[in-house]
C-alpha cells in the first residue's frame, strides 16, 4: 500500500515531445538490477510519436544490435531524465496507474487504520462507529472485524442491525458471526424479525406492526 500520495500532484512533461508523462507502476526487480528505481511508481512518456522513442530503435539498433527503443522517465520529487529501454510500444501501457482508485483505495486504508485505533477504547468511548466501520469494510483486516464483531453485544444497539443486515458479507465465517451477533442484540432488546417484512417488533408480538402480517 502505498502511504506518500504526493506523486498524485505531481505533473511532470516530456522534454522530447512536450507530452505530460504517465503515472505507471514501477516494474518489479530482477536479479542482477541491483536496487530497481527506489520508487513504487514512474513518470514515462507513453508518446508513441516521440521523437526519443521514435529514434531509439535506430539508435539501439547501431549501438547495441537488438531491437528495443528508449521512453523517457522521471521518477516522483525529481527533475533528473533517464531513458528506459523498451522491446516494444506497449511496454508499461498496461502498468498505468489509475489515480482516482488509488485515491479510493487509499482513503479506505485510512479509515480502515483510524478504526482500528479507535477500537481499543470504542466502548469506554461508547462508539460503535469504529466497529460498524470495520464490519462493513471488506477489505479490513479479518482479525479486526473479528474483534470488532466481539463488540456488538457488548453495545447492544439495535441501529447496528439494518447496516450489517444491507452488507454483503463475502466471508461466510464472517457472515455467520454477524447474524448470530445480530441474534444476540435482538433477543436482549426483546425484539425479534418479522419473518415477512424483517423489520424489527418485540419478540412477543403476534402481528407485524410494519407489514400486518400475522407473526
Ligand atoms: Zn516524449
Ligand atoms: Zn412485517
């Protein structure tokens, strides 16, 4: 995950072509690359008409014998050029980064760590935010909602009810947890579900205020 964004402000232009460069994934390291770009993330000029990467293959060609081109790259909170070879045009076009999901990404990760901090001292602070944050986060680490789910009845809201019941659990471990915490809230509130219309009634009801059905 990354954690410093600020590449994302970052707008950085060829020099060849007067292109703004693409943000790409920096490739993984081979053996024998040494350090790789000490970056996560490149600045590379995708141009196809470029005139570095239009002559590069010329250049190659007569300078080493083999068929590959250059693109030119910046790496992020840097002005210094470097040219990367490439064996074709496509190379790093499907490591594009798309800014707005990493964005996405990242502000579920934020959420996910301030939760999980508030967590700890959620009942002494009486809130169940951080615990409804992590149950409803899919892609929260398992042992936080497991802890998360072991908060419910000591809360014993019934407001937890409708959100978890809306989420589509993809852990069925997970899931079974929820309903039987969801249980466990319903019968110490002595509330029950109607079996029509799932609104909540007290557990001795034997009609549905809601849907009118006979219970
Ligand atoms: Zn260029
Ligand atoms: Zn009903």
């Amino acid at each position: 995950m990354l954690q410093d964004l600020s590449f994302l402000d970052e707008v950085k232009t060829c020099p060849h072509c007067k292109q703004t460069l693409s943000l790409c994934e920096a490739p993984p390291i081979h053996v024998g690359d040494g350090l790789g770009w000490g970056s996560d993330v490149l600045f590379i000029c995708l141009n196809d008409s470029c005139s570095l990467f239009l002559n590069g293959w010329d250049k190659i060609e007569t300078q080493y014998g083999h068929h590959a081109s250059y693109r030119y790259m910046e790496l992020p909170g840097s002005p210094e050029g470097n040219c990367m070879m490439v064996g074709n045009a496509d190379a790093f076009k499907a490591s594009l980064i798309d800014k707005e999901q990493l964005l996405n990404q990242n502000e579920r990760y934020r959420l996910e760590k301030e939760a999980t901090k508030q967590l700890e001292s959620c009942v002494a602070d009486n809130n169940l935010e951080p615990v409804m944050t992590l149950l409803l986060d899919e892609g929260a680490v398992k042992k936080s909602r497991i802890t998360a789910l072991g908060y419910l009845a000591e809360f014993n809201d019934l407001a937890c009810i409708d959100p978890l019941r809306n989420h589509k659990f993809r852990d069925p471990a997970i899931e079974q947890k929820v309903n039987l915490a969801i249980s466990e809230v319903l019968k110490s509130n002595f509330k029950k579900e109607c079996s029509h219309c799932s609104e909540i009634v007290k557990a001795h009801a034997k009609k549905c205020m809601h849907c009118k059905e006979n219970l």
